[in-house]
C-alpha cells in the first residue's frame, strides 16, 4: 500500500512540474485532428510532422494514419513512456521543446500552447525554420499569432495554419 501511495505522489508530483513548467497536459481530439489533418493541412507521405509538447502521442499516431513520419518531444517521461508504447514508429523525445533541434526533413509543425507561451513557441519554430533554411508549416490550436514572418495562411475552425519563414539576415 505504501509503494501506491509513493507512486502516486511522483506521478502527480511529475504531471504538476511539467503543467508548471509549460502547458497543461490536454489531450486532442480524434475530430479536432480530422479538421486539422484533412481540412486545414493536407498531412501525407512527404511530410516530417514535430509535435511540440505530443502529450499522450494522439496528435503522432494521426500523423502516422496518413502515411506522414512524426517525432514529439515532451516534458512529462510517463506521457513519452506511455507514447512510445503506443506509437511504435513515432520517435518520441523527452525534453524541453524550447531545446529541441527539428530534424532537417521537417515540413510541419503542430502546437497545442498556451496563451502566456505561444509567441514564444512560435518564434522558437521561427529560429528553428532558420537553421534549416527553409519555411516550415505550423498548425496551431486556438492561437492566433501575429509575428513579423510568420504568414497566416488558412484558418479551420479552432485551428490556425501558418507558414513560418527563416529570419532574414
């Protein structure tokens, strides 16, 4: 009983650090990842989707049911655990996503923030979209964004679609 009882105080002691450090643990919804994958941003075979902050690995195992290759980076280790039992050919990392470095196949980039961290968030894809040398997608759940190079390009819903360019020099 005791050994529960410890278990479940690390476990709630590892999801408050992580709601503290970043945004809450929120999962998405199968319909909301239909909107965003099949309306607003055509996911497919050519693309490298980076879910910043992949929580239960939903928004990865969507990406890999149409034919898309998917990588996530979380804080939470029981949720990137429990992702990569989930999700067998979705690499996921455990990590800060303000230190992760996009693989160079990288097309889009998907984001579920919140209010008080996503310009952050945005301007990170940015810096990042720079070191590759190329512009990115960036899906965008229930945040308008309105950063020098960063273009709206179609809104569906809740969702935002943008096409996030390189800082010029």
């Amino acid at each position: 009983m005791i050994i529960i009882g410890v278990a479940l105080v690390v476990v709630i002691l590892v999801f408050g650090i992580a709601a503290f450090t970043g945004a809450p643990y929120v999962p998405s919804l199968k319909r909301d990842l239909s909107t965003a994958f099949d309306k607003l941003y055509k996911l497919g075979k050519k693309d490298l989707l980076v879910d910043l902050g992949s929580g239960d690995g939903k928004v990865l195992g969507a990406a890999i049911k149409r034919g898309a290759r998917a990588t996530g980076v979380e804080i939470n280790p029981f949720l990137v655990l429990w992702t990569k039992l989930k999700h067998k050919k979705a690499k996921v990392f455990c990590g800060n996503i303000f230190k992760f470095k996009f693989p160079k196949e990288t097309t889009i980039v998907y984001v579920f923030g919140d209010s008080r961290d996503i310009v952050k968030i945005v301007q990170y894809v940015q810096k990042e979209a720079t070191r590759l040398g190329k512009s990115l997608s960036l899906v965008s759940l229930a945040f308008d964004v309105k950063i020098s190079g960063v273009k709206l390009i179609k809104n569906e819903g809740s969702y935002y679609l943008y096409q996030v360019n390189p800082e010029k020099d």
